[in-house]
C-alpha cells in the first residue's frame, strides 16, 4: 500500500513551529496582526474566514474581522484597503473571494500592498515567483511543496505534470517545482490525449475541480500523486478529483481527501503571515 501522506499531521507540525516563532516574536515586541475581509455572506466563505480567525488566535497572530454587507461598492472596499495599507499595525490583508459581481477581484488584488500580499495574488507577487525573487506565494501550492518536502519526496529531477492552470493553484504550482529543479508540464482542459501525458509523471499534482475524475488510467505504477480537489459526493461524503480507491493501490504515496492538501493552506497563510511580521 502506499505512503498516506498526512496533511492534518505536517499543518499541525508547521503550526506549532509557528506558535513558537510568534511566541519569539512577541518576546521582541513584534506583534503580528492579519486583517480579513469578507464581503457578503457567502457560507462558504464564512466558514474558510471563521477557519483563518481560529488558526490564527492558535498561533498567537492577531485577527481584525471586517464583515461588510453585500451592497459594499468597490470604491468603499479600496477605501478599506488604503486605510489597513497604511496602518503600521496591520502586516496582513486578506480579502476573501470570491467577491460580488459588482466589484472587480482584479482590481482589489491589485490594491494591496505587496508586502502585505499574505495571499500571494498580488501581480507582484505572482511575477517575483516566476522569476526567482522574493515575495509570498500562493498558500495552496506552497503548501503542496511542504508535504513533499516533509514526506522525504525528491522534487529535483522528478516528470512533474500539473493538470489545471487557475491563478491561485495550477500556475504558481508550476513554477514552485520548477523552483525545486522538477521537470514541469502543466496540462489544462484542451491538452490532447490527457491519460498519457499524465502517465508520465512521478509526481502528479491534479487540481482540476471534477470529483473522481483521476482514475488508474492516467496515473503511472508506482508514482506520487497530489489531490488538491475537495467535493461532496451523492452521499455527502467529502471525496477528491482523484478516485482515490482505484489509485492509491498503484501509487507510492498519495494525499487523502479530506485530511491531505486541504489543511495546508491555512498553515501557509499562518507562514505567510509570520513573515509578513518578520520583516518589519
Ligand atoms: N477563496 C477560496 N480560497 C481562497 C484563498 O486561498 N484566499 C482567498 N483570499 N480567498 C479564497
């Protein structure tokens, strides 16, 4: 069987190594403090914020909570922006998405200021990935390359094959293995003939948003595979993009849903916010 690769165990690892550093922090009066801002009441959304409040009162990272109403135009959330850009006190902004139709996500993203950008949305922050220099990164993938890194896998060398292309995960996804001396491919919804590309890759990281859609077909003997999708199926059981009864016999680790790359991205967030402190 293969290697069940822990993400609940490796976030409360980062976690706690994290609590300590805040502590350390703190003992050289340097507080850290996150500004989370969610507009409208998307229940989703309410959860994942409630999720980053506690994760942070864990760590010792303050949390300011900015619930505006659904009518909140564009103008007023920039205001908003300029105003925590400004406060010396904040180091983190967060802006929940996805935001109502009537307010442009570009736009915000683009409004905050990269050196509080604990998100890694900010195109600043997106470009200095790519070209090798400091800046933050996209919690999600950064937290694929921690379980990697902590489950004693080798990146440098490795067929990488990436399937989906989104901002927040299929791109800066690419350029971190590649980071990491992978050899990279990302395929998306028009790649020809999948299976096979797929089936070259030692690691696999498959972030495509359909619920069991990776089946053993597309996956190579003996290769490590990443599930970044998290659904509910018929029976309002939680499940991946990945079939993951049918895969995990063939692999040599894989990530389980729920319990896998889900937990990750809550501790980068922390990592980044920690950072975002550090610096000043
Ligand atoms: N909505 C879903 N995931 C995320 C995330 O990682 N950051 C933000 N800001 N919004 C999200």
């Amino acid at each position: 069987m293969p290697q069940i690769i822990d993400g609940k165990a490796i976030s409360a690892a980062i976690k706690e190594e994290l609590k300590e550093k805040v502590e350390e922090l703190k003992a050289r009066d340097v507080h850290i403090c996150l500004a989370v801002i969610q507009v409208g009441n998307d229940p989703a959304s309410a959860v994942y914020v409630g999720n980053k409040k506690k994760a942070c009162a864990y760590i010792g990272i303050e949390s300011l909570a900015y619930e505006l109403p659904e009518e909140t135009t564009q103008e007023e959330l920039l205001r908003l922006i300029g105003e925590l850009n400004a406060n010396q006190k904040v180091n983190g902004i967060l802006v929940q998405l996805p935001l109502p139709k009537h307010i442009d996500e570009n736009d915000v993203i683009r409004a905050i200021d990269p050196k509080k950008d604990v998100d890694g949305f900010h195109p600043q922050s997106v470009g200095a990935l790519c070209i090798g220099q400091e800046g933050f990164v996209s919690c999600t993938p950064a937290g694929i390359i921690q379980l990697l890194k902590r489950s004693g896998i080798e990146i440098a060398g490795k067929e990488c094959v990436v399937i989906g292309r989104s901002n927040i995960v299929g791109k800066p996804m690419a350029l971190l293995l590649l980071r990491e001396n992978g050899t990279v491919t990302v395929t998306h919804s028009r790649t020809k003939d999948l299976k096979e590309v797929t089936k070259r890759a030692d690691i696999l990281i498959v972030a495509i948003g359909k619920p069991k859609m990776i089946t053993k077909e597309y996956v190579k003997e003996g290769a490590v595979v990443i599930d970044v999708g998290i659904h509910r199926n018929e029976n309002n059981k939680l499940c991946g993009d990945v079939d993951y009864d049918d895969v995990a016999p063939i692999c040599s680790a894989i990530t389980p849903v729920p319990g896998g790359v889900g937990p990750m991205t809550i501790a980068m967030l922390m990592h980044n916010c920690v950072e975002a402190g550090n610096v000043r």
